[in-house]
C-alpha cells in the first residue's frame, strides 16, 4: 500500500548516503529531509566507506562525473554491497558521452544496484550497452506513450528480469517495474521540466523508500514516484501571479513535506499491469 510505505518513511528516518552531482545536491537533501528521511553528501574517496557503513542506502547519481566522484562510488558501492545496503542508480546522461555510458555500465555490472531510475533514453542506452541521449534529458525520439505503453511496460519487465533490479523509468508517463508487475504512473506536470534536479530529488527518495520498505522495494518506489509527480502537481497549483521556476522547487519541496498517506492514496494515479 502506497500510503504504508510513506508513513514507514516518516517513522523510520532513513538515513541515505548521496553520490550525487553538484547542481542539485542542495535540492536532492531538502527534498529527502522534506519526506521524513535523512540525507548525508560525500563524494571523497577517502571519506565514502565510512559514509556507507551507517547509512541505510546508496543513491549514485553519474550527472557530474569526475575521477574522484567515480573512484567514490565503486568504494561506497562494494561496500553497501557487503552489507547488504539498498542501492540506486540514477544514470544521468548515459548515452551522452563515453565516459557516462560507461561507468553507468561498470555499475551495473560490478555493483548490481537494487533499482535504476532514468529516462526512457538512459534506461535504453543501459539495455543496449549503447545509445544517444539529448544532454540529461530524453531524445524526443524517446517518450512512453499511450500508443507504445504496452511494449515499453513489457521492456521494462524484461531488463529488470535480466538485471534482477526494479526499474523506473519516468517521463510524461511513469513506469516502475519488476520482472512481473508495472506500475504505469501519470502523476506529474510538464511545466516540472522547467526546473532542474526533479529526477535527482525522486532518486534520493526512491532510495529513502525502499530502505524503509525492504520487503516490497517496488511499491516502495512507486510510491515515491507518486509522491513526486503529486508534490508537482500542488507545486504548481499553489504557484501565485509572478511567480516563476525557482518558486515552484520550494513548492514542490513544501509539497513533500506536507504530504500524507490520505493525500498520497487520494492524488496518486496509476495503474498496475
């Protein structure tokens, strides 16, 4: 149940250990602090294995890569994996550049992340080994449609069969699948692509969510997919006269905080196939 898995946030304070990029690592903590968990930042190498061994969950995110960072995320993952820690990986721009599509793939395979959430072009470039992608943001070419849900649902099932991993992909339609069941989510507003770090805010808290919900890791994610496409959908509703983008990051934050299990239960829309 959706609203199970917030209130499990809110009362167990997860505490998660972000690799993420320097563009939005101020709103990824103030968007996990806003739902009930707990956020610590460190991308040293030197400094990462103690980081992960008190938290709860890993969440990398490849948007700013450099030396460090990536030697970083390789030690904290290895060592989530050795204790067994809730891993994320959010591949931002694979596709883009050698470098990205690359360590996203090194990841994958050495680290074997528990949930990977990306755009339709990232999670295609990490099926194929391969791809194009616009900067962060999906080719045009590549969007979750009504007219292609059923085979991209069925894609979804498939990579996370191969890769043992709940897979979120999310776009103007959401999906967050495991190799037997997709929740195909439509919560959310276009006008939350005119700000930058959304997708980095919901990997930190589809981390947060499936630490606090270890035994079903896929509704926990869905939930926090619902829980950001909905935190938009009021972000933008409660926007006043003169009010731009900026207003609506602290909207949209507001909104996380504010959010209960009745509101998340009532506004969520989905589906499961």
């Amino acid at each position: 149940m959706l609203g199970k898995c917030l209130e499990n946030v809110k009362e167990k304070t997860p505490l998660i250990h972000n690799i993420t990029n320097y563009v939005t690592v101020n709103d990824v903590a103030n968007a996990l602090l806003a739902s009930g968990g707990s956020p610590i930042m460190s991308d040293e190498p030197d400094d990462v294995s103690d980081i992960t061994s008190i938290c709860g969950g890993l969440n990398i995110n490849i948007g700013t890569l450099n030396k460090n960072s990536i030697e970083a995320m390789f030690i904290s993952g290895k060592k989530s994996k050795e204790l067994g820690h809730i891993v994320l990986l959010d591949p931002v721009g694979a596709g883009a550049s050698k470098l990205r599509t690359e360590t996203a793939l090194k990841i994958m395979e050495e680290i074997k992340p528990h949930i990977i959430r990306g755009n339709v072009s990232e999670i295609k470039t990490l099926a194929l080994g391969s791809g194009t992608t616009k900067g962060v943001d999906a080719d045009a070419a590549d969007v979750v449609t009504e007219e292609n849900l059923d085979s991209m649902v069925e894609f979804a099932k498939t990579f996370s069969k191969k890769l043992g991993a709940v897979i979120a992909i999310t776009g103007a339609i959401d999906l967050v699948a495991d190799s037997e069941r997709c929740y195909v989510i439509r919560n959310g507003s276009p006008i939350m692509s005119r700000i930058t770090g959304t997708g980095c805010m919901l990997s930190g808290l589809s981390t947060a969510y499936a630490v606090a919900n270890p035994d079903n890791i896929t509704e926990a994610v869905a939930a926090s997919v619902c829980l950001m496409g909905l935190a938009g959908e009021i972000g933008v509703s409660n926007m006043k006269d003169g009010e731009g983008n900026s207003s609506l990051r602290n909207h949209i934050i507001d909104a996380i905080y504010t959010m209960d299990a009745e509101k998340l239960i009532e506004g969520a829309k989905y589906e499961v196939r």
